[in-house]
C-alpha cells in the first residue's frame, strides 16, 4: 500500500534512517514522498545522498507539508520539538512518536485538541528489516490512523497494537530484548570455541542458530516447547544440554532480566 501522504521525519537518526530504508523498499513512499529534519546537516546530506529524501531546513517547514510526521529525536528534546511545531499541527496530521518513553497523552497535550498521535516502541533489528514495534493509540487517533502506523512499521519488520499501559512491558521484553540475545549468542559463541570451533565459525553457527529458530517459531506457529521436543531425543544429546540450563536457571534467569528492564523503563517514565 502508497502512502497518499507526504511523510516527515523530525530527527534524521538510526531509526529514521530503518525507516526510510524500509518505507522505500516495501514501495510504501518513494523518496521523493519523504522529509527530513536535522539538527545536525551531516546527517541530512547522507539521508539525501543514499536514500534521495528531501531535507527541510526546519521541524516546522518539514511539518507543513506532510500529512504524517514522526518524531524521531531523543526524549530529552521532544517538549522543546513539540512546542516548536504545535502551531503547524492540526488534526489533518497524523503524528507517531517512537520517543521512548514519554506518553501519548503528552505528545496529544503539547499540540492542538483533538490531534491524531500514536506512540510506538520500535527495536533495533528494524536496522535490518527485522524490527519488533508495538504500537498505543491516543485518544484523538482513528482505527484507519493505528492501521496506517502499522503499515510503516511493517515495512521494517512486524508490529503489534497494544494498551499503552503495555509499553513498559513491551520495552523490557522487545525494546531491551536484541540485548539480552546478543549476549546469548556471544555466549554461544564462546562456547563452541571452548569446544574447539574457531571463533568466526562459532559465532556464525550461534547467530544463525538463533536467527533460524526464531524464524520456525514464527513461521510454523508452533510452541516453542513442541519444536524444542522434536529436536530432544531419549538419551541423546539434546536433553543433556537442556538440563544443563535447567541447572543454570535459564528461564527464571531471562524472566528476571524481562522483568527488572520493566520496572526500570516504570521508574523511567515517573
Ligand atoms: N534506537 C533504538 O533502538 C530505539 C528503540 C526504541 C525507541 N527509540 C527511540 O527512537 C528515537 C530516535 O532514536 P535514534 O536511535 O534514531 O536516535 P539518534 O540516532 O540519536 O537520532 C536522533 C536525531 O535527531 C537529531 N536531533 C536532535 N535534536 C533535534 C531537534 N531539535 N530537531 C531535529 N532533530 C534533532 C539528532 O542530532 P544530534 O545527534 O546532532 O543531536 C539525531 O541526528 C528516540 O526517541 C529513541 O528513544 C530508539
């Protein structure tokens, strides 16, 4: 699906950058469709040289001729970001804010009434297409308004629509998470070197091990305890490996690190 609206990037940084890659690859806007905003005109003159995206001078004039505008800049700048474009907002805009952390109904306060904002929490693997986001509604943004949010989002991997209250949860299971399974797959990684695999092709075994068990969860829709049966035979190899992390606590271990990012992100967003 086009876009039949121009969109505008407020912060031209790694995200924007997955999202303008994945808007342009999935056909959803041509980069001629796409406006960006900087501070910084390093950052502008690469977003133009590799994508072909139009570079504004301003937040403002970037706002004025979009029909959707993403904040894309760092928390700490968001208020001094949405006071600056408020008077050019009105609610024929859709406005998504992937600020971790600050609350819908913030961004929905510093623009007109009635304005259309939903938050998401992206993840990194957006970088390369394989992005986890989670999306909130405000009270002013449409059934049609959360779809078309999804559909960007899509375009960098897959997304879901969640309450807002969700979003501290969300931010330690898949905003924290492509930190918790680097470590994993660096622990593999050693693992087999102490096994006698040479590091570069432990490390490639161990990250495509992850990538490929993923994807068949994904894909076959299974639980992960059926797939994870299938491959555990009696007496064999697998089971021995399996008690191990039994042994280790590597459920409870991950279940504490999800839930300790949680909280962090609650304490966070006081
Ligand atoms: N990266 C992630 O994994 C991730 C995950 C979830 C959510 N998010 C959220 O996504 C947002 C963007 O993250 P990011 O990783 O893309 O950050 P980033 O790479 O730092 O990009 C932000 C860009 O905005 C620019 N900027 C600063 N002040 C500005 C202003 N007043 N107007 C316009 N542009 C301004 C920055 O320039 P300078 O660097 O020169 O200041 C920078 O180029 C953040 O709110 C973050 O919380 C990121």
């Amino acid at each position: 699906m086009a876009l039949d609206k121009k969109i505008a990037f407020l912060g031209g940084g790694n995200m924007t950058e997955a999202l303008i890659k994945g808007l342009i690859a999935s056909g959803m806007a041509g980069p001629d469709r796409i406006l960006v905003a900087d501070v910084s005109t390093d950052r502008l003159t690469h977003l133009k040289k590799t994508y072909g995206v139009l570079p504004q001078k301003t937040n403002v004039d970037a706002v004025r001729d979009a029909g959707i505008v993403i904040l894309s800049v760092k928390p700490q700048v968001i208020d001094k970001v949405l006071a600056e474009i408020s008077p050019v907002v009105d609610n024929t805009k859709l406005v998504i804010s992937i600020a971790a952390g600050v609350p819908v109904a913030k961004i929905e306060n510093a623009l007109k009434k009635g304005s259309r904002a939903v938050r998401v929490m992206p993840n990194t693997p957006a970088l390369v297409l394989a992005g986890a986001a989670a999306l909130a509604a405000g009270t002013g943004a449409t059934a049609d308004d959360l779809a078309l949010s999804q559909s960007i989002f899509n375009s960098v991997g897959r997304s879901v629509v969640v309450e807002e209250k969700l979003m501290d949860a969300v931010t330690g299971l898949s905003g924290s998470g492509p930190a918790y399974v680097f470590m994993i797959i660096d622990a593999l990684s050693d693992a087999g070197v102490k096994a006698g695999l040479p590091r570069p092709l432990a490390l490639e075994l161990a990250a495509q091990t992850v990538y490929g068990s993923a994807k068949m969860v994904l894909e076959t829709n299974e639980h992960p305890a059926k797939l994870r049966d299938m491959v555990t035979s009696p007496g064999g190899t697998t089971i021995e490996g399996l008690h191990a992390l039994e042994k280790g606590k590597l459920r409870a271990t991950l279940m504490n690190a999800v839930e300790a990012a949680t909280a962090r992100s609650r304490e966070l967003g006081k």
